[in-house]
C-alpha cells in the first residue's frame, strides 16, 4: 500500500520518528479502529487519530450535537447544534485528513450490534460515559479478541487502560480483564452524570489524546503501552500515577470459572 507524495509529506514527522518510522505508518494506513462515542473523549480522540492517518475509523454514536457539549467535545462546531454527532464528526474528519475512511453508524451500542461491529475493527477506542456500555463494550472486546483502549472522565479526574485478556503476557499469564480491575458496575445513582456534576473541559482533551496514544501504540507496536496498568489523571493537583493489576482467576470472562461467554447477560439488563 504505496504513500502519494502528498501522504508522504502529512506523515513526514512519522516517517522520520524511530520506532515509527514508513512500516508503523503503513499499519496506521491499514488499520480499522472502533470509536465508540464521539463526545468529550472520543472528539480529540478522533482528531489524533485522523491527523496520524489511520486508515479506517468507525464511529458509533446516536447522539445529537447541543450547546452545553461544545465545552469539550472539540471536533463539534456551533453550526453543528442539532446535527447528529456522527455526522458533524466525519465533517471535521475529512477537513482534517481526507485520506481518512469513516463509516457511520448513527445508533446505540447495544448487545445486539456490539459483537458485529466491533469484529470489523483491529482497535477499539471506548470513550462512552456510562458504566453499561463501558462494560458491553469490554465484554464484547474480550470475545472477539479485539485489543480496547477504555477511558473515564470524572470532574477533575480520568483514567485510561488497555485491555488485550485474550493474549498472555511473558510469563505465561493471561492479560487481565476489565472485570478482574473493575468486577461490578457501581450501584445506579452513586456515581452522578457530568450534567450533574460538571467535568473540566479541558481534561477531557488530555485524557482523549492519551487514549489516542495507546490506540497508535496498540497498532505500530512500540512501547509498553498500558496493558495491566491504569493510567489515573488528577486535574486538581496536576498528578499522574499508574496502577499495576493483574489476571483475576475467578473474573467471570476468562477465569476457570467463566460464565460469560456471550452477550445475553447485558441484553437481559437492557444495558447501553
């Protein structure tokens, strides 16, 4: 898959960088990311990911762009209040890097399409904002065998890790689920929504950047990358820190006890 001229010089900076180098760039060209929302982390998500030339992005979101979304979720303009997010995406997109192949699918995740769409993909980038689909999403990752890169916003925090439970690290251990960080949801109600709590606009463009990091990561392959550990961002005292966890084996995906091994689990609860 041969670069034009122009694709030569937009990727210049790329093309030069060690470890990333012409090959990385051809994997970016050829690779097919998942970007589950386009809001407050999938918007500089998707800005990251088009300027490097990945080649294919899918973007699922039913959503409509308002007002009050414009604080932080960048890829949306003021003209585009009203216009389905998806949509107003893809216009950015193209601006941005008309190399760059998007399919739409202006809808909900739900247990019904998650396993479809997301066997399409090499990468997945999760930047929903609810813990249903956060955990459809890893659910649905995990059985296709589909590396995911899942990120959390909260006022003035966020968190990010990547998730590959289907391959085994060095010393013959699988790789950790999200289940074996997270093993349940919180109770509903405990954890209050940002229209009720407020979110740091600012912090979401940190936080989607970096999540865009790891999905370049995942597919060039170079670094250690965030799998087993959770990236956690402090806004109020400007602190990173990393978690390190490990294989759960009694986590209900891949533990000798598994009992999830579809997704009928989250259709019974209605879940995204």
């Amino acid at each position: 898959m041969a670069f034009s001229p122009e694709e030569i010089e937009r990727y210049a900076r790329h093309i030069v960088l060690r470890d990333v180098g012409g090959p990385g760039q051809q994997k970016l060209k050829s690779a097919r990311v998942l970007v589950v929302g386009a809001g407050g982390l999938g918007a500089p998500a998707l800005l990251y990911l088009a300027a490097a030339g990945v080649g294919h992005i899918a973007l699922v979101d039913d959503d409509e762009v308002s007002l009050s979304n414009l604080q932080r979720q960048v890829i949306h303009g003021t003209p585009d209040i009203g216009r389905p997010k998806v949509e107003s995406a893809r216009d950015r997109v193209a601006a941005l890097n008309p190399h760059v192949d998007m399919t739409l699918h202006a809808t909900r995740l739900t247990p019904a399409n998650a396993m479809e769409l997301i066997s399409a993909a090499d990468v997945v980038l999760d930047g929903s904002d609810n813990f249903a689909t956060r955990y459809l999403v890893s659910d649905a990752c995990a059985l296709a065998g589909r590396t995911l890169v899942t990120a959390a916003l909260g006022t003035f925090d966020a968190t990010i890790t990547t998730l590959k439970p289907f391959e085994r690290g060095p010393d013959g251990t699988l790789y950790p689920t999200y289940r074996c960080l997270f093993p349940e949801p919180p109770p509903p109600g405990t954890v209050a929504p940002c229209a009720e709590a407020g979110v740091l606009g600012a912090l979401a463009g940190i936080a989607g950047s970096l999540a865009a990091l790891e999905v370049i990561r995942a597919i060039v392959g170079f670094g250690e990358g965030l799998v087993g550990k959770l990236l956690m961002i402090d806004a109020l005292s400007m602190r990173f820190e990393t978690l390190d966890y490990a294989y759960d084996p009694d986590n209900p995906l891949t533990g000798t006890g598994a009992r999830i091994t579809d997704l009928s689990e989250h259709a019974l609860r209605g879940a995204a």
